[in-house]
C-alpha cells in the first residue's frame, strides 16, 4: 500500500475512455503507464485480450500488480444469442456455455501471464447471468467448478450488476446483491462493487454506498471502481443506461459527484467498520470521442484524487 496516496490499489477501466485511432490507443497506454497513482488496468474479455494479447501484453506496465479482467462484454454478447446464457443459468446447456466462456477467459490469462512473464492478473470479475431466471445454487455450482481451476494466481470475484425487478427494463437483471453475497461466502471469494450499476438499479445515488457497507460487513468486499450513471439522456445513452458517465463535473447529468464519491470511499476505506476494507478502487468512465488524451487523463485523476481526500485520514490514522 503507497501510504502517501492513502489508496490500497487504484486501476483503470481504460478501455470505456479509449480513443479510436490505434495509434492514439498506444499513446494512452503509454500515457498511463507514466502515472505512479495507477496500479493496474481492468480489461475487458475478449477485446484485445484475446484479438491481440501480445500487443496488449506490452502495454501493461511492470507496476502495475492489480490488474483485473471483467468478463461483462463478452457475457452481455452471449446472452444476445442465448437468454439461458450464465453461470447461474437454470438451464443446463446455458450454464455448460457459461463455463466454456470462462474457460477461454482463463486460457487469455494464462496466455497474459506466459506474454509478460509474470501474473499478470490479480482479480477475474464474474457475473451472475442470465437476465431474470438467474439462480444462486447454479451460481454457486459453476464457481465451485470454476475454483478447482488454474488461473494463474488470479483470484475469482463477483462483480454486481443491478438485479432484475419485476416492471423495471433491467440493464443486465441479474441476481441481487444479496444472493451474490450469500454464495460468494459460501465460496470463499469477493465481491465487486460497480457505482453506476448499483445506482442504476435501485434509481438512487447512495445505493453504492449502501451495497459498499453490506459487502463488508459480511466480509466479501474486494473492490470498488467509479462509473457514473445518470436520471437523464445524455451524449452517453439514455436515462439509466449502464454508460460509465464521467463524474458530475465533467457531465452534470451524472448523479456520481463529490459527495457520493468519498462516502464510498470512507465505507470502503474506514478502519473502524466491520469487515476487511476494500483492496483496490478505481474508475472506468467514457468520454466526448474529440477529447485529447491529457483531458481523458485528466478526467480519471480527478476522481482518483477525490477519493485520496478522503481515503487519507482512514488509511494514515495511527
């Protein structure tokens, strides 16, 4: 932990604020791996991952040692194509898919790990799919399959997306946090918190937080990474849509300001709450398509900085 920074563990969600241009991308990667504040990217599977893992590979840092894997894009595609799709699918095909799918997001960190010459991964995100009939025993079934698994030295977590709610066009309408939290005790792994899909479900800006302290308490937290979310239409999709806005001063329909950013902070970081604190945080937001890749950077830093305002005084305390 970089005490002078009172943050255990900050990553990047790169991929939501890249710039289209391949040459650009290599300059942002660039421009990232220069900032001693980050301590890992969040990769989305399969992207690049798997398109080119060996140019990705030269992109990661040698510092950076929290690097993460979310495996939503490639999820949200699969159910596309199947709605039965998910490790906590009912459905015994759908489920045999799931596990399939994590199979080749294992052998992308495995690849990951042999291209740099090092564990490259520290956390794989895992979702609770499908929409609407996700159940938490399949869940708890495939993680359990999913464990006896190698994946080089990465550990599994459960990252929270919003649950379905009957009359509620659900985002992704998986399984609630609480189901989530249940089966990953049982398992033995964390949970990932996402600040955008949890306000995006319940329609309020404290409900991060709340899932924060909840996860906790019952001792499962592992991360929690700032993506904002907003009531209205913007230049980023519509209202409630799952569009990683930046924060409030850089998009002023997103509900994800100052306030809420270090209450999050505080539950995720204070030492007297119940539960280990959180081991990383971090932020993935996208940004105007002409924005200069200082801005884009800028845009990052400034929520990292929020949360370091208040992270200092839990994390430096005697």
């Amino acid at each position: 932990m970089n005490t002078a920074r009172a943050i255990p563990a900050f990553i990047v969600g790169a991929y939501a604020a890249m710039p289209s241009a391949p040459a650009e991308q290599a300059e942002f990667y660039g421009l990232l791996a220069t900032q001693t504040w980050i301590d890992g990217l969040e990769i989305p599977f399969p992207g690049d991952l798997e398109a080119r893992p060996a140019w990705l590979a030269g992109r990661l840092a040698p510092s950076w040692h929290t690097n993460t894997i979310t495996a939503i894009p490639g999820t949200m595609e699969r159910l596309g194509a199947n709605p039965r799709f998910g490790l906590a699918s009912p459905d015994p095909a759908g489920r045999a898919e799931a596990l399939a799918f994590a199979e080749r997001v294992r052998q992308a960190v495995r690849r990951l790990a042999d291209d740099c010459g090092r564990s490259a991964i520290k956390f794989v995100q895992v979702h609770s799919a499908p929409t609407r009939i996700a159940e938490p025993g399949h869940l708890l079934a495939s993680l359990s399959e999913m464990l006896e698994w190698d994946w080089a030295g990465a550990a599994l977590v459960i990252e929270h997306c919003d649950r379905y709610i009957p009359g509620q066009p659900p985002e992704k309408g998986f399984l609630s946090l609480s189901e989530e939290i249940e089966v990953a005790q049982r398992a033995g792994i964390g949970v990932h918190i996402n600040w955008g899909r949890c306000c995006l479900e319940t329609r309020d800006a404290d409900a991060a937080a709340e899932a924060i302290e909840r996860a906790r308490s019952r001792g499962v937290l592992k991360g929690v990474v700032f993506s904002g979310a907003s009531p209205s239409a913007s230049r980023y999709g519509s209202a409630w849509a799952d569009a990683h806005l930046p924060a409030t001063w850089d998009e002023p329909c997103s509900l994800m300001g100052a306030r809420v950013i270090r209450d999050c902070a505080d539950k995720a970081l204070e030492r007297h709450r119940r539960g280990p604190a959180a081991e990383y945080l971090g932020a993935k937001i996208c940004v105007p398509p002409s924005t200069a890749l200082e801005d884009r950077l800028r845009m990052i830093r400034t929520i990292f900085d929020t949360i370091r305002s208040s992270a200092a005084q839990h994390l430096e305390a005697p």
